[in-house]
C-alpha cells in the first residue's frame, strides 16, 4: 500500500505543540482504522542533532532536509516566535528554514502551516494571493509585512487551494483533522476527535476568539459595562443606555470601547449575545426561539445573521457539531 509521506519541518525555537499535535491525530486514525491510516510522518531538520523546542522540550529529528527524496503528500510547517524591540513576542522565519520550505514545497501535493508558521508560507511566498490565517496576536504582523496576502485573524483554519493554514496552538489539531477529513472522510475525523476529547471536529468557519477571553479593558468604566453586559443580555443594552451608565457621550463610549476593545458598544454586545448562545446550544435543548429571547436577540432570524457575522455559520450547524449534552 502507498503511503502518504508526511513531512514535519524543525528547528530551533519551534513551538512544541504545533510538531507533536499533528503526529498525534494521524497516530490515532491509524488506531481507529488500522492500516488503512497510511501517512507515514517524518520530522526533518537541516541535521540530525536534537532540536531544541521553544518549551525547552528536545525533539529528534527522523531525517535531513538533504534526505528527504521523492513526493511529499503533506508538508507541515510550524513556526517560532522571539521577543520583539517592544518586549512583545513576534513571529520570527530564520532564512535558511524559509529557503528550504520552499525548496520542499515544489515537490509538495499540500502545505499546511500550524500557528505562526504562516509567517514562513509568507516568507517563502506561498501565501501571496492567498486567504490565510495565523495566531491572532501576529496577524497584524503578517498583513503589515505581506501586503500581498489576504490575512484573516478570525478563523481556526483556511483553505486555499493546496494551501492551508491554521490558527494559534490547538488550532493545529482541528487542522490536521480537516485534512485526515480531505482523506478519509468526515466520520474518520469524527471517530479521531472523540478519541482527543475535543468538541468533535471545529469548521474551518468557527472564530478562534472568544468575548470572555479578550484583554481586560484598562479603564474601570469600560469592565464595569463588561460586567453589566455580560448580566444584561436580554435587555435591550442600546447604545444610550451604555452610555449614560458610563457618564459618557455615546461618541466617547465608542471611541473609549474601539480604544481599549478593539469594537464598538453594538458589536461588543452581539460576540457578547453570541457567545452565550453558543454555550446554550452546546449544553442544553432550548429551541432557536428561547435562545434568541434569552440572549437578547429577540428573534430567530436576528439569532442566525448575529452567528454567520460572528462564526460564519449558522445556530443549528454549530449545535449539531458542538452539542455535549444527551
């Protein structure tokens, strides 16, 4: 039987999870349908010294670059951050690994980078007229130093044509779930993802952010309307309202909310509706119509626009994916 040969790329500083999470689903496919699982996964460095991994973890590579012969089915590529002039952590694409990636991508059926790997594709200009995501604390990084390519922080993962690229950290699971589904067919991934105990198997739509998840707001007024939001949802929370609980103009809330939120009070407040929706279609069997009440929709259709925005997909979708409760 042929074997799809799978090449993961190391090197010093790469992010310890983004090499072993990848392995670790193709390793339990092969659990779940015996031999016909047929990857076979190399780890490939410019040598064959251990790799020191960004934890401090040292990996052993399988082979060289130079070793490696013939077709690659699927070429991984994970990435490395370092701290910036600011202190803050950046993507960062040694020279030597970016002209090697794509030396084996010309000989490449599919490429695929985990996290900030994408910075890498970038380099090596694989993703130039692409749609492509990477971690959101670098997207910026990557549309100011890559005009050419079209960055998407919001989604887990991206397709575009043999190109795919994934989100931060986990993402690289669902990732390479995604493309054991390409293989072997969605109920092959299925059968992976209960094994990891994940929420089945993520679309590529799903946003990576989560509203309770983002930066706290600097500014007392700003979280104490977080918090009031976040108990208030299913009154109307209009923009006056907001307002007048902060003793604020309204055009200083949203420039205060753009300031320290990165968004205006309207769009707070529908991720902050939907996220409690999500959590509502995961664990319960409350209909559309007592959700959106509950949540401050107040209509179904309002519900099902507010999730393609935010998700790209749609309340009954993310239910039948994500549901955890019998």
């Amino acid at each position: 039987m042929n074997q799809r040969l799978v090449v993961i790329v190391l090197f010093d500083g790469v992010d310890l999870l983004d090499v072993t999470g990848p392995p670790e689903v193709f390793a339990l496919l092969k659990r779940e349908l015996g031999d016909t699982a047929d990857y076979r996964v190399v780890l490939a460095a410019e040598t064959d010294a251990p790799v020191t991994t960004f934890a401090g973890v040292r990996v052993l590579p399988d082979t060289t670059f130079d070793a490696l012969s013939g077709p690659i089915d699927t070429l991984i590529v994970p990435g490395r951050v370092e701290p910036g002039p600011d202190g803050r952590l950046r993507a960062a694409a040694d020279p030597e690994v970016v002209a090697r990636v794509k030396a084996l991508a010309s000989r490449t059926a599919r490429i695929a980078s985990v996290c900030v790997g994408a910075h890498i594709l970038a380099d090596a200009g694989l993703l130039d007229g692409r749609r492509a995501t990477t971690h959101w604390s670098t997207a910026a990084q990557l549309a100011a130093e890559h005009p050419a390519v079209e960055v998407d922080a919001d989604p887990i993962f991206i397709r575009d044509g043999r190109v795919w690229t994934g989100a931060g950290i986990t993402a690289c699971l669902d990732l390479t779930l995604a493309l054991v589904a390409e293989d072997h067919g969605e109920a092959a991934a299925l059968r992976v993802a209960r094994q990891l105990v994940m929420y089945l198997k993520r679309p590529s739509g799903q946003s990576q952010f989560s509203v309770p998840l983002e930066p706290v707001s600097t500014t007392r007024r700003v979280e104490d309307l977080r918090h009031h939001i976040a108990g208030h949802l299913a009154d109307p929370l209009a923009i006056g309202d907001l307002a007048r609980l902060a003793h604020l103009s309204e055009r200083q809330l949203t420039r205060v909310f753009k300031a320290e939120l990165g968004r205006t009070p309207a769009a707070y407040v529908e991720a902050a509706r939907v996220e409690a929706a999500r959590h509502r279609l995961e664990g319960g069997d409350d209909t559309l119509d007592r959700i959106a009440t509950a949540c401050g929709f107040n209509t179904v259709d309002t519900l099902i626009r507010a999730f393609r925005r935010q998700l790209g997909t749609t309340p009954t979708e993310y239910r039948n994916r994500f549901r955890t409760a019998a």
